[in-house]
C-alpha cells in the first residue's frame, strides 16, 4: 500500500486530525506595498497542532502504519527541538501510539510542555549540542531498544512527500496557479523539497532560505553547512538559496505583529523578509510560508 | 577568579575551534570580555550593539539563567562554570 492524501484523508476521517492543512493564504498588503512583487502569507499556524510539522507528523505516523512498521508495544520515536514534537505527540494520541521525544535541554520550553500535555514522553539531551545532540541520542535509543519506531524526520521521504500532496497542490489552488514565487526555510527541507517537487515542474520558482550564522535564533532553520546533513536535503530542489539574518527576521516578526496582524514566530519572520528582498527585484505573486505562531515564543524575549 | 565557559558547537568558530576554555572576571561581562581579548568577536556573537544579551542566547551560571540575575551584570564566582547556548534550535 503506497501513501496518498486519499488514503491519509480516509484514516483521519472523523478526527480532530482531518483539519490539518487547507489553511489560509493572506496577502501582507503593507509589507507589500511598493514592492514590485505582491507577498502572499500562507498561516501554518491554523494548523491544530499550531504549526507546518503537523503536516509532516502526521504523514511520517501514516507512513510508519501502512509500512506495518507500529505494533502495539511499540513506541514512536524522533529528535525534535519541539514543532515535530508536538505534531507526532498529537497525532499518536489520536492513533493510539506511544510517542518519546527527545529534545535539547533548555531550549524554549513551550513546545516541551505542549508535547507532555498530549500524552508524549519527552527526554532532553546535552543543551549544548543543540539539535544534531538530540538527533545522535535518538539514534542511539532506537539502535538499543526494538520498540523505538524512529521516524526521523530529516531521513523520511515522507515529511516531503506531506508537501508535495497538501502544501504545494493548496499553494497552486488558493492562487488559481497564478503563484511564481514559493519562500520558504530549511529546517529538514521537507518543506521546501515537497513544495518543489509539487509546484516546479508548473514554473514556480522556489526559494530556500538559511540562517546566516551556526548560532541564530530562527527556530526550526538550519544552518547546514555547520549541521547535520538531513538525509533528505537536496540543494537542487531550489532555484534560488539565501540567507538570513536573526535580528532582521525578529523585526520583521514583531511588524507582521503590529502592521499586518499575523502573530508569527521568528521563522516566519525570516521567511517574509527574505520575501520582500526577491519582491523588491521581481513581480508576480510570492508565497511565504508562516511556520507557526508568536504564543510558542512568549517565554523568550522576541516580543519584550 | 578563575571560571571554566563552555560554548555550543555553533560557537566553536568564535573561540579558535575550543568549547570548554578557562576565563577570568567577576560578572559575567568581565567573562565575555576576558574571552574576546583572546577571540576578537566572540563578545558580539553573544551581546548586540548595546550590549544586552542577544535575543537567542541563553547564558547559566552553574544552573541559574543570568536573565533572572542581571543579565551581563551577573555575578560569576570564582570556579563557576559558565553555560553559553542556543535559546532555540535548528531544525525542530
């Protein structure tokens, strides 16, 4: 049995997890205004679990089920600084699965209790090894207990595969195909990948964008010349690659706040203002992708 | 006042490819300061132009987060251990 959205409709049905994906595309007119290309906002946030990683947890949980992979003494596994996290704790609560989660110590603690909150283990692993510590340990729990079903999203074709079948086709939709420009981060590079493979061969371009130092604070992005190469990263799937700076997204999230009324996290943030920079230079119709929202980031001093 | 700093990985660039280095100094913006007289640029990967603590860093001082402690003013005693990490992570 291959995956489908058909198929993963049909499980879902009936649940809370039937109203992940379709969420909206808004137009950030003042951020726009001026700029050659108009900025069109896609809200990640009205996902259920509150951000994109719902889109590729639930896919991943899919995956796992239909490949016979989840008995029932089995325990889903992933290193997650905490969107992914809270997106697999969610989905195996409605599933039925046991979920552990292993995340950096220290880092914002929102996400951690959200996870705990549905139900999910969470383990935390040396803060100072960041993500790629929380990835060796998970790796090394599920290399010494058979019950760890590690569904490693920066390894699994099926976090992309979660864009190419929602996000992207939802992209192409909303815009009545008229969309030219896709922006969005890398983290996995699910997103982008999936989006790509979706939306490329129709003559989208796609844009990938990096935070410009190892220490940032662009959740969720990567910084992958320093970083653990994720199995699924692939630089060709973009056609464009820049970089960003963490002081220019952080005040770009606070004037989404304050001008166009979209509570954003600092990824989002990143992410339009790279937009305004491919905007400034060429026309058409840019869509960015707002990963997820400001309440994930009240205990940090982004909005003091 | 002799006090052991130790770096993430994403830092190992700004402190000649070391994450554990002994440094001196009273507060912790002594400690910043000790460190970038040996690693020119370490203090402005850490602090911003006004010198408050960048946004995404988080600094303990033995188990204490010195945002709740003064911020650079912290007092760091002598044998501390000083904790340099990244408030959010990479990749989620």
């Amino acid at each position: 049995m291959t995956l489908s959205a058909a198929l993963v409709r049909e499980r879902v049905r009936g649940t809370i997890l039937e109203r992940i994906g379709d969420t909206p595309l808004v137009r950030l007119r003042r951020i726009d205004a001026g700029l050659r290309g108009e900025l069109w906002a896609k809200l990640e946030s009205a996902n259920p679990g509150g951000s994109l990683k719902d889109r590729a947890g639930l896919w991943m949980v899919m995956a796992a089920e239909v490949e016979g992979r989840i008995g029932k003494d089995s325990v889903v596994l992933d290193a997650t600084s905490g969107n992914t996290g809270v997106a697999l704790a969610m989905v195996c609560a409605v599933r039925g699965h046991r979920c552990a989660l292993v995340m950096p110590d220290k880092v914002s603690s929102e996400r951690r209790r959200i996870a705990r909150a549905f139900g999910a283990e969470v383990m935390l692993s040396d803060p100072l090894e960041g993500t790629d510590g929380a990835i060796r340990e998970a790796r090394r729990l599920a290399a010494s207990d058979p019950r760890y079903v590690y569904v490693d999203q920066y390894s699994n074709r099926a976090n992309p595969l979660a864009h190419e079948h929602t996000t992207g086709p939802e992209i192409w939709s909303q815009t009545a195909g008229r969309v030219t420009h896709v922006v969005a981060g890398v983290g996995t590079s699910g997103t982008v990948g999936g989006i790509s493979a979706a939306l490329r061969p129709k003559g989208v371009r796609v844009v990938a964008v990096q935070p410009d130092d190892p220490l940032h604070g662009i959740e969720g992005w990567k910084h992958m010349p320093t970083a653990l190469r994720p199995a699924i990263w692939d630089e060709r799937v973009a056609d464009v690659h820049m970089v960003q700076g963490t002081e220019e997204a952080l005040a770009m999230t606070r004037r989404l706040a304050r001008e166009e009324g979209i509570f954003s996290g600092p990824s989002g943030g990143g992410a339009v203002a790279a937009a305004v920079r491919v905007a400034r230079e060429e026309s058409g119709r840019i869509v960015v992708l707002i990963a997820d929202g400001g309440e994930r980031y009240l205990g940090t001093t982004l909005w003091e | 006042m002799s006090v052991t700093v130790r770096l993430p990985g994403a830092l190992r660039d700004a402190a000649g490819g070391k994450t554990k280095l002994e440094a001196t100094g009273g507060t912790l913006r002594d400690v910043i300061a000790d460190v970038d007289r040996r690693h020119p640029g370490f203090r402005g990967r850490i602090v911003d132009e006004s010198g408050r603590l960048r946004t995404y860093v988080n600094v303990y001082v033995g188990d204490e987060d010195v945002r709740t402690h003064g911020g650079v003013d912290a007092a760091v005693p002598d044998g501390a251990e000083v904790m340099i990490i990244p408030a959010m992570a990479g990749g989620r």
